[in-house]
C-alpha cells in the first residue's frame, strides 16, 4: 500500500484548499462570529454522520422542536451518500459533501464535529477561524502537538469549544474537586479507574456496508485527509478505531472519557511522567491492544493509574486515595472514608450530586454567555497530552517525559 504521508503540521496550517479557497483566515486574524442573544436562535451544523454524528443529530432535533431550546439544526457533511441522505432525512438542513464549504455559510454559529479521530484537530480549528463556536467529540485530537494548536487558536478567536467528555458535566466531579481543596482526604496520592469490556468478536468491529464504493458513493481520499494515503479498505473506514493512522484505540475512545472527568476532580495539570503497558492478547485482527494500561504522574506529587481490557469486562471501582481518607463514587455523589490512623479527627461525609446543565445543554449555554464551557479547549489538551503520550509510551516502550512548564515532551 502506498504510504506517502505529508505532516500532519503541515496539513493543519495548508491553506490551498481551505483557507485561500473558502476565505478563512488560515491563523490571521479571527474571523468575526455572530453574538448569540438570549432570545436568538443557536444555528448549528454537524459533521460527520456516522454512529456517534447521527446519535447527536437526532438529539438536537429534538432539542429544536422545543421552542424554549432556540435552536435549529441548519447544515449536515459528510463523504459517503447513504450516510449524507440519512441526516438529510432527520434534519432538513443543507446537505454538504465538504465541511469547508459548510464554514462559509454566514447563518452558521456553530459545528459539531463527530468524525474519525484524526480529522478533530483541523476541523475545530478552521471552524474556529471562520469565527464558529465548536462541540468536537473526543478525543479532542489524535496527538497531543494538534491539541496544542487547538488550544492556541481557541485563545487567539475566543470561539466556545467543548470537548464531548459528557461525564465531565456530571456534577459528581466538581464536588470532588471542590473536597479535595479542602482537604478532605488529606495529601492526595493516587487514584484508580478502569473502563473494560467484552464480546466474541472484539470491540470496535461494526457492521461493514457491502455497498460502499470509493468514486462511486464514498470520498475515500477526502476522508483520509491528514492521515497516511491508502488503499480503499472497508475495515479502516468502518472500523477506524482498530488502527493507529486514526485512533489510539482504547486510549483516545475510552481512557480519554475517564481521565476527562477525573481531571476535573483532581484538577487542571499537566503530566509529568506517563508509562503503559498492555497488548494484543486476545483479538489479532487490529493494529491497537486490546489490553491497555497507563500509569500518570504529576507534578504536584501523585499518580493516576487506568487500567482496560476489551476481553473482559471485570474492572475496578473509581476511587481517589488521600493520607488521611479515601474518596469513592456512590449513588448519588461522593463518600469519603477515613483511614484507620485519623477516624479520631475525621468521619464518614457523604456529599450528594446537584444539579447541572448536562454537557450539550451546558455548549449551548455557553455560545450564549461566552463562558468556558465544563471541557474547554485548555482542560481538553491537559488531558490529551497524557492520552497521546501514553500511546507513545505503548508504541516506542519507553517512558514518556514532559516539561509542564514548557509544555514540551523531554527528550
């Protein structure tokens, strides 16, 4: 298969068929975007209508049909026909085949992004310079240098960017890391988290349509845009998480969800040392593992430690170990144990959960306000940088270092 790569920084900031073509500022100044009103209208458009696209299209729908919400999906995308004529049906918007043409429309104030993994990255930041608000699913790219570059534009057009962590809208999080600056459990040390599953045939592995046919209904080139050029491969397409050019596999789909809320907990930082372990044990069919484990240290002097298998489904409990007690996640909120030693000066609290804005409705709250939405673009690219470099680790079996500071891998 032929591999000829051009470098994924060079494809962020390649302007010839996307800034220059469409009029986008290409990292110039910001193009201006619209301020939304109380009582305006949120005019949205999605991209990328498989699975998880069509899953958020319909919900917001929904939300539209409720006249309170003020709201109107206006614009779908997408590469392959059947797909497009599907989110045509539930949605009424205009149809587009390439999203940059759908950046140009001026009745446009925000996209939601729901493509591979290796696209998140140069769509939220040319959505951004067309002076767009953008909801990207997670992960929020595929390499931690790309996450930094959406950061870095995020700041520069103060556009709303959320991150589609959904669990970090749960307001169990924030009232963990409003105990843990009090001292609740004393000085922080580690803390455990597990995501596991199983089946036959091994996570990952949707159904392949028959009837796909690059030329004739899929744009294969253009949805392999910044990754390596291939071959048409239905397993790629269909089942993208399986390979490295497009995901990180249980890294980028499921440690990105846990790490995501449990950086909110814990608090805003950067890793300092990442290792991983793990491998293809059970399922021969992928280029990821299907058994993965990380190990995050940080800098203010404690470990995160996640573990994960797609060939079983027995995991471990969420739970937060301090000098003095241990925190856990029980219905409906937070329990705080203490240990053996300080049951003199410390007893059992239980805080339960509050209410809050689930993630969407708090994206859309914050188009109106102009407030960092719960995973904004600086949370997001905390928490990729331990995502990427574990997969890092994983792949070169080393030891990945990074400079907080200097937000810079130490060589």
């Amino acid at each position: 298969m032929s591999e000829t790569k051009m470098s994924r920084r060079d494809f962020l900031k390649q302007s010839a068929i996307g800034a220059a073509a469409l009029g986008l500022s290409a990292y110039g100044a910001p193009a201006m975007g619209s301020v939304i009103g109380a009582n305006d209208r949120i005019r949205i458009g999605v991209i990328g209508c498989g699975g998880m696209g069509t899953g958020h299209l319909q919900r917001l729908v929904e939300m539209s049909r409720n006249p309170d919400e003020k709201l109107q999906v206006v614009a779908v995308c997408d590469v392959y026909e059947p797909r497009k004529d599907r989110a045509k049906t539930i949605s009424r918007g205009r149809l587009f085949h390439d999203y940059r043409k759908m950046l140009e429309m001026p009745d446009l104030d925000a996209v939601l992004v729901a493509t591979p993994d290796h696209w998140h990255a140069k769509m939220s930041i040319d959505a951004m310079e067309a002076g767009k608000d953008v909801y990207v699913e997670k992960p929020m790219t595929l390499h931690w240098k790309e996450a930094k570059e959406v950061a870095a534009v995020q700041a520069k057009t103060a556009r709303v960017l959320q991150v589609g962590v959904q669990s970090t809208s749960e307001d169990r999080w924030w009232r963990a890391n409003e105990l843990l600056k009090q001292g609740a459990i004393g000085k922080l040390l580690w803390t455990q988290s597990s995501i596991c599953r199983n089946s036959r045939e091994g996570e990952w592995n949707w159904g392949i349509d028959p009837d796909a046919r690059p030329g004739a209904n899929l744009d294969w080139n253009l949805w392999l845009g910044p990754a390596r050029k291939r071959k048409w491969d239905p397993e790629r397409y269909f089942r993208f998480r399986k390979f490295w050019d497009y995901s990180g596999g249980i890294a980028t789909d499921l440690f990105y969800h846990q790490l995501g809320h449990l950086q909110i907990a814990l608090g805003p930082e950067f890793p300092q040392k990442v290792s991983a372990s793990g491998g293809i044990y059970a399922f021969r069919d992928r280029e990821v593992p299907d058994t993965f484990h990380i190990m995050i240290d940080y800098p203010s002097g404690h470990t995160v430690a996640m573990v994960s298998s797609m060939a079983n489904r027995q995991g471990i409990g969420e739970v937060i170990y301090g000098h003095e007690a241990t925190m856990h996640f029980e219905s409906p909120g937070v329990v705080i144990r203490p240990e053996e030693e300080f049951q003199n000066e410390r007893r059992e609290v239980r805080v339960p959960e509050q209410p809050r804005s689930d993630h969407m409705h708090n994206f859309l709250e914050c188009i109106r306000s102009r407030q960092d939405p719960h995973c904004n673009a600086r949370t997001g690219y905390r928490i990729m940088t331990a995502i990427s470099l574990s997969v890092e680790a994983y792949r070169k079996g080393k030891i990945m270092k990074f400079d907080p500071a200097k937000e810079e891998v130490i060589k």
